[in-house]
C-alpha cells in the first residue's frame, strides 16, 4: 500500500455513496466531527489508523483506497438541456463512479499494455476546418480506413484505437455518457449509460468521440456539433443519401435495421442533407411522438449488445497472466471483492492482452 494519504480519494468515495460531508460525519460520529473531516478531506491533517477505520467502514471501502495517488478531475461542462437537470448529488455520483474506473485503469496500465490497430485520432478545432463538421467526420472514418457504409460495431472500432469505453448504469436517463480526454497517465476514455437501447448507445459513443476530436475546451456550441459529427461518422451522406427517398414510418423502420441508428437521427439526417423539408421534418417527429417512440423506438436492433473490451482485457491480463486473485484486486483497488465482482470485473473474457 502506498505511504502518502490521499483526502481527494475520501471526497471521492463520499461522492461514490451519494453522501453529504455531514450525512458521513454522522456516520462516523463518535470517531470524527464534521470540523475534523472538513480539515481532513481539504488536506490539512492526515487521519489517525482509527479514524481511517472508521471512514472505511462508513463509505464502505478498504482502507488501502484511500491511498491511491490520483487527483479527482473537473467535471465536464454542462451545455446540454438534459444534463443541467440532473440533480448535483446524481452527478458526483455518476462522475464518482468514472473517476473510480479512471483510478483502476491507471493501476492496471502499470503491468499490462492493452493492443491498439489503429492510431489516435488526431484533435482539430471545428474553426480551423471551417465549421465543416461532416467533413472532419468523414476525415476520421478515412483516417481509420472504415469501409462505406453502416459501422457494423462502433465501440469496437473506437477501442481499435486505444479508447477506452466504459459502460455502467448511471441510475437515471438524463445523461447519455462523457468523455474524457487523454493526458501523460491515461488513454482516452469515453463512458455509456447502459440504460440506452443500442441505436441510441452507438450514436452517444459516436458523439463522444466528436467531442475528443473538436472539443480540447468546452464551447456553447459543443452539443451541436457533437450530434453533426456523430450523425455523419454512423450515416456517411454520401453513402445513404441515395437511400433517402419514398418516406413513411415504415421506410425509416427499414433504414434503422440497416444503418444501426435511430429513426429520430434517420429524419433528421434526411431533413439535414436537403432530401426533406421542413415541413415533412415537423410531421415524421411528430408521428414517432404519437406511436409513442420518442423513448422506445419499434424495430429494436436484433444484433447483441456492442460491449466494450479494453478494460475487461486489461483485467484478464491480471486473471491469466498474473494470476491476480479477487482478494488481491480487492487489496490492489481499495474496494470490497463483492462489490467489484458485481459492479466492475463482471464476465472476465479470456482476450490476448500482451503484458509487460
């Protein structure tokens, strides 16, 4: 276990269990006052042994967790409708939770490299290519050499290039996923929400990936953009514009199957390439909102659930090749072995990871 205490690792496991500084000095009392844990969580003592039990106790995690050396990182920018709705506490929940997965990918990388075929794509500023979102959508799919047409697995594709995706229930439908982006310790990571039925799963991870390749700083206009990308990496114009004719809820149904996205980003991307007006626009959604299909689309993709690898490969790694056992990952992370093997290490896949 590392010597030097970390009071961001308290914050973040407070934040983890939905809990309040006073609601954990509650839990603690007896031990601890809230006065001694704001000091402790703003680093300005360091807790005694007993004191760190009991803090492990109340959150609960094992006391090795508090020793991990990772600073939390600033949320996100919040420009989409959806997301300013979301309560704070379910935020720093949701974000809790991705910082966890951050902290265990970083212990992780320290004994295995996980195998990339294909190159980071690079970051450019939507100004310097002139706003022209589409382009620089279609310049990512050459980059990566995809073939014309639907992307049959979105996420394998962005895992080929050393992103990794996460996915977990976030506990509410307001947020869709975020990103964040690579620095000197850790890949690029994108984050799902399991809750999303696959189409929509796609398009959240192709809008993510715009963000990483425009947005190294937040902007107003971020969301838009993001949605102008996503929609033209998974629906290329060129390559589906000769399919956008004869309309009707059926038609859209059939284009869903074969492109993979959802009959909403289907009449919008016919509405934005100039094969709809805006009059049709207006009357297609408002027939998805009268069959009731704003939030649960007919013609559900057949195909299994894409899910994420690189991180469950990195784990495998420790299973088979180093033969890690759970108590040792419940040591090496700072979590109880119950919670990881349900929340975090479900399913261990035997994947080739090479291991340094």
């Amino acid at each position: 276990m590392p010597e030097t205490f970390n009071p961001d690792m308290v914050i973040l496991a407070r934040q983890y269990r939905a809990m309040s500084q006073g609601e954990l000095a509650e839990k603690v009392k007896g031990v601890l006052n809230q006065p001694r844990l704001s000091r402790i969580e703003n680093g300005l003592y360091s807790p005694t042994a007993n004191e760190l039990n009991a803090l492990a106790r109340a959150l609960p995690v094992r006391v090795e967790f508090f020793f991990h050396a990772i600073n939390r990182r600033c949320s996100p920018a919040a420009y989409h409708r959806k997301r300013q709705k979301l309560s704070q506490t379910d935020w720093l929940r949701i974000y809790a939770r991705a910082e966890i997965y951050r902290m265990m990918l970083g212990v992780l990388l320290r004994s295995a490299t996980a195998e990339t075929t294909r190159p980071l794509p690079p970051c450019r500023d939507p100004g310097a290519a002139n706003g022209r979102i589409g382009d620089m959508a279609k310049a990512i799919r050459q980059f990566w050499t995809l073939p014309r047409g639907p992307i049959a697995d979105v996420t394998r594709v962005i895992e080929s290039a050393g992103i990794v995706v996460i996915a977990y229930d976030f506990g509410t439908d307001l947020i869709d996923g975020f990103g964040q982006h690579r620095n000197e310790d850790f890949p690029p990571l994108i984050f799902v929400n399991t809750r999303q039925p696959k189409d929509k799963l796609r398009f959240t991870l192709a809008h993510e990936l715009g963000h990483l390749v425009m947005h190294r700083m937040s902007d107003p206009e971020q969301e838009w953009q993001a949605n102008r990308f996503a929609a033209e990496f998974l629906m290329p114009t060129e390559d589906i514009r000769p399919s956008l004719h004869s309309f009707s809820i059926e038609r859209f149904l059939d284009l869903k199957r074969y492109w993979k996205t959802s009959m909403q980003a289907l009449v919008r991307k016919a509405r934005d390439v100039g094969k709809m007006d805006e009059r049709k626009y207006r009357y297609y959604n408002y027939e998805i909102s009268r069959r009731g299909m704003k939030r649960n689309e007919a013609g559900e993709i057949t195909e299994p659930i894409e899910i994420p690898g690189l991180f469950r490969r990195l784990i495998q790694a420790h299973v088979s090749g180093l033969a890690y056992t759970p108590d040792e990952f419940s040591r090496l992370f700072g979590l109880p072995a119950a919670e990881l093997d349900r929340d975090y290490l479900p399913e261990r896949p035997k994947l080739r990871v090479v291991a340094s």
